[in-house]
C-alpha cells in the first residue's frame, strides 16, 4: 500500500471533452479547498478530448496534477486509475459535470470518519434547473425489476431520501467519496464496466467485503449531464441496458438476469405508451430501451464510439 502522507483527500476527476464544465467544476472544488481543515490535493484526467480541456486544466490554479491519454478509456478504468495515483486517504470522485456546492465535501468526509464500517459516501444530486435526481438505490435483482414493473420504483427502489446520513446499497459515482483503502482491497472498479453499472458492481464488491455505503444528503453537487445529440443518446441507452445485464449475470443467475430483462423492458414499454399520450415525452426514446434492454447485446454502445474515436485518432497521426 502505497504512503500517503500528510495528504488527507484528493479530489480525482475525469473529464471528457467537456471544457466548460470542468473549468466550473474546478473552480467549485478551488472554494471547497478553501475551507476544509485538511491538506488535499486535485488530480485531473483526461480523457483524449480536443476542445481544450487540457490546457484548461493546465492552467487552472486548483489542479495539482493533469494526467492526459492518448486514447479514449472507460470511466471505471479512469476512475481507478486516479484513485491509485491518489496519496490521500480518501478519494472524491467526480464526473467533469459535477458541481460541488458550499459544504459538500466536508459533509462527505465528516460521514466516513463517523461511520469506519463505510466504503463509500454519496452527495445528493440536483439538476440545474433545482430539481433533485435520485442518487442512492437499491442494488439491481428481479425483487426491485419487478418494483420497476409496477411503477414503484421511486417507492422501493429509491434510497435517495430523508435529510439524515443513512446506509444505503449504492450511490451514484458523480460525486462519491471513497475510502481509498477499502478499494484496494477489492482491486478498485472492474475494468469490464465500460460505463453505467460500474459504481453499482463496485459497492456490491465493497457489500460483500463487508463494507457499507452511505447517502449523504447534506452534500450537494449540480449534476449536469451534458448529453447533448441524438446519436449519443442512442449509445448511451445501448452502454446502459449491456452493463446492466453484466451486472445481473455476475451477480445472480442466468434465470435472475432474463428475469431482470423482460421486467425492466416491461416498465420501460408502459412509460412508452404513456408518451404517446403525454406531450413533451418521446416514445420512441423509451421504446429503444425496450429493445436494448430485450437484447443487450445488440447495437453500438460508448465502448465502440471511444474505439472508433481511438482508430481515428491513430489513423490521423499515422498520416502526420
């Protein structure tokens, strides 16, 4: 295990060709250094991105250190790749779109140190435009599919509530703590996990070495999820019901996973025929994550935009 020094917290973030958003995500985590009574430290990956992302962060007083790929990789291998570069004892994970607000990560830390038994603590989440997103739940098995299947799921499967830290099965990794000895212990995230599923297979590991999670609704972070075109959509429901698959496949049996597929298929179709009826939905949104869901294995998902990217970008340095 590697000394960690006087070092209390790194700040671990990635980013993906989102300039303007990692520029307001660090200039919120340099006014969160300003007030924690420890020492930390920023560190920033990113990944392969063309829009200036790196000289931004370059030139950004909170980073202390930039790491730059040359190639596209997946959030859980960027994500344990920073933690491993970590020298705090805790490690704040943060997506480029993440917006820490005043307070956040002290409420974070303060909940771990507390709470020894605990792996990992989440921040509540909250849309830009102030609504809050769900950020705890459930971990995936037929039991919670089913809940989905009836419509219950923010009733069952829901565990982002109440105003007090409570142990929940997992949190979303836009801004999540982690004890960084307790991911060690269970070799970090699974690399497998391109993206989407990965946080929740990560506590699941962290479940079973008897280590628990927390929601912490005094933390705040803006979430802001860029997801801006049509196309990207596409591959991200495609990222989506393939990880959830994997998850249920590595985790329970064959049986649970076809279970888990047609339930999840079934709540996605209901919420397709009611946009039929509703104005500002798409049905034709939902009936894709019908199809991905019945059948994870089919179509493009993020892992091969990033290959095609990676080819691209190997194919123009060979013409150099």
């Amino acid at each position: 295990m590697q000394q960690r020094g006087a070092i209390e917290l790194t700040f671990c973030v990635v980013n993906t060709a989102q300039r303007e958003l990692l520029l307001r995500g660090l200039d919120a985590i340099a006014r969160e250094r300003q007030s924690l009574p420890f020492a930390s430290e920023v560190l920033v990956l990113d990944n392969a991105s063309r829009d200036g992302s790196t000289q931004a962060a370059k030139e950004h007083p909170a980073v202390d250190e930039l790491i730059i790929l040359s190639e596209r990789r997946g959030k859980s291998l960027n994500d344990s790749a920073l933690m491993q570069r970590a020298r705090g004892r805790y490690a704040l994970l943060l997506n480029e779109d993440s917006e820490l607000q005043p307070g956040a990560t002290l409420a974070l830390y303060e909940a771990l140190e507390r709470r020894p038994d605990a792996a990992c603590a989440g921040a509540r989440l909250r849309r830009p435009d102030g609504r809050w997103q769900a950020s705890a739940w459930r971990f995936p098995a037929p039991l919670t599919a089913f809940a989905g299947a009836l419509l219950l799921h923010r009733v069952f499967n829901v565990q982002s509530k109440g105003r007090q830290v409570r142990e929940v099965d997992w949190c979303q990794s836009a801004a999540l703590m982690v004890r960084l000895a307790a991911a060690e212990q269970i070799d970090y995230l699974d690399p497998d996990f391109f993206v989407y599923s990965d946080e929740v297979d990560f506590a699941k590991r962290l479940r079973d070495h008897r280590w628990l999670s927390l929601y912490v609704p005094e933390a705040v972070a803006v979430h802001h999820e860029q997801l801006s075109t049509d196309t990207f959509s596409e591959r991200r429901i495609i990222e989506l019901s393939r990880n959830r698959d994997l998850y249920m496949r590595k985790h329970h049996s064959q049986l649970s996973a076809w279970l888990v597929r047609i339930l999840t298929a079934w709540a996605y179709g209901l919420r397709a025929l009611a946009a039929m009826l509703l104005p500002g939905h798409s049905p034709r949104r939902y009936w894709r994550h019908v199809i991905a869901t019945l059948c994870p294995g089919r179509g493009e998902g993020l892992r091969e935009a990033a290959d095609a990217f990676n080819r691209e970008a190997t194919g123009q340095s060979a013409r150099k």
